[in-house]
C-alpha cells in the first residue's frame, strides 16, 4: 500500500507546502493586481475625476495593459525560483540519499513532484485570472464612467490566461531539468532572467515560437490584439512540456542520492 502514486504525491504535496516560495507563486500575481487596482484607485480619487472609457476598452488599455506588463517578466522568474525551491528541498541534508532509499520507485516520487509543481502553477494562475475579473467588474460598478460593464471581454481574458499557464507550465519544466542539473540557484535562476530579456527581444522572430519564455510577452501581446487563436507558440509550448517533463525524469532517475 505504501508504494502507491497517492502516497508519493500526499508526501510531496505536505514537504512542498513547507517552502515559503510556494506561497510568493501562488499569492503574488493575484497581489499585483490588487495593488495595480489600488494604484487606479488612489489616481481617480486624488484627481477627483473619474476617467471616461471612450472608444478605449479599458479592460485591455487600462487593466490588462499594466497588469501583464508585470506579468511576463515577473512570473516565469516566480515560476523559476518556486522550482528551484522544489529540488532544493532534497540537495538539503542528502535527502536525495534518504528519497531514494524508502519503498516508493523513482518514477512515483518525480511525477508526484512534477504534478505538484503544475497543480501549484495552474491554481496561481486560476487565482489571478479571477481577481483580475472582479477586479474589472468593481470598477463596472463603483467607476462606471471607466466603460468596463461596456466590453464583454471575458473570453479574451480566458484565452489570454489558458496561454500564459501553458507557456507557465512549460518553463517550470525546463527549470525543474536545470534545478536538476544545477545545485548552486544562480544557474537556473540566471538563465531565466536571460531568457526573458532574449526573447523580449527576437519575439518578432519566426524562431522566437520555439522559446517558451517569449509565451509571457505573447501573452501579453494577445491581450492587447484581443488574440484568442492557438497559433504555433502555444501548440510548441505544450510539446515542450512532455519533452522537459521527460527529460526531466531521466535526469531524476540518474540521481544516485549522493
């Protein structure tokens, strides 16, 4: 009964949960968007007059704009760190040694992990995705001068959301191999921050579709073209996650725990 896929996950899940960072991925985004609201917020009450929406959607020229453009460079780094947190647990005190040395195989343990690291991911996402919702419906209501109760943008904002946790969930696959590899934070945590400024830069390049990092700014673009189509990016970002996931385990079943 012990070697059971749900004993492996209950155990992963109760030692994850202990790492501070899985809070910061978790709580984080949804926060910015609380303190982006209560930036608006204070501007409209200082200023004592309250914007008119126009023929500006302000759930993308006002919300979304300033939102996202946090998003895509502070949440594949969260995602980074919250994975690395996740293998460090074991380089501490060996536990490598003692993981590999109860009655569970190898492929139970990884995949408990890897499943915990994309259930973390998907409930941060889900979470942001419903306060920037509410955040655009209490301006509807207390600020109607805005204009949001005039656009039905919600299925723009799914879209928007559903690509950025692929293109989310295909990074931390590629932090998990290199958190596999690298023991010292620096190296994933370094490459990450590289890739997120390299493909801000090539994102106009065919080539930038086979770089998951540039799904962050993608998505941010796809808000503000109102882009709900899967293209090539989204279709190679949920190959990439199979293909690290993979990679992944081998590098994790290669660990001799010592």
């Amino acid at each position: 009964m012990t070697n059971t896929f749900y004993k492996a996950f209950s155990s992963e899940q109760y030692k994850l949960s202990k790492n501070k960072e899985l809070f910061g991925v978790l709580l984080l985004p949804a926060l910015i968007i609380f303190a982006v609201d209560i930036y608006f917020i204070y501007g409209i009450l200082t200023s004592g007059n309250e914007p008119g929406g126009g023929t500006m959607n302000p759930w993308k020229n006002m919300l979304g704009n300033t939102v996202f453009l946090f998003f895509y460079m502070l949440y594949p780094i969260l995602i980074s760190i919250f994975v690395y947190a996740c293998c460090d647990v074991e380089y501490k005190n060996n536990n490598y040694k003692i993981l590999f040395t109860i009655p569970i195989s190898k492929s139970k343990i990884f995949f408990s992990k890897a499943l915990f690291i994309l259930i973390t991911i998907l409930f941060s996402t889900v979470l942001s995705y419903l306060v920037f919702l509410l955040s655009g419906y209490f301006f509807s209501v207390v600020f109607p001068a805005i204009g949001f109760q005039n656009y039905d943008f919600r299925e723009v904002i799914f879209y928007t959301f559903l690509k950025l946790y692929i293109t989310l969930s295909s990074i931390a696959m590629i932090q998990l191999a290199l958190s596999l590899v690298f023991r010292n934070f620096i190296y994933p945590i370094g490459f990450s921050v590289f890739m997120i400024i390299f493909s801000i830069v090539v994102n106009e390049k065919k080539f930038s579709d086979f770089i998951p990092y540039t799904g962050g700014f993608k998505s941010y673009s796809n808000l503000m073209t109102e882009n709900i189509l899967f293209e090539r990016l989204d279709y190679s970002n949920i190959a990439m996650i199979f293909v690290f996931m993979g990679l992944s385990f081998y590098l994790f079943a290669k660990k001799k725990g010592g």
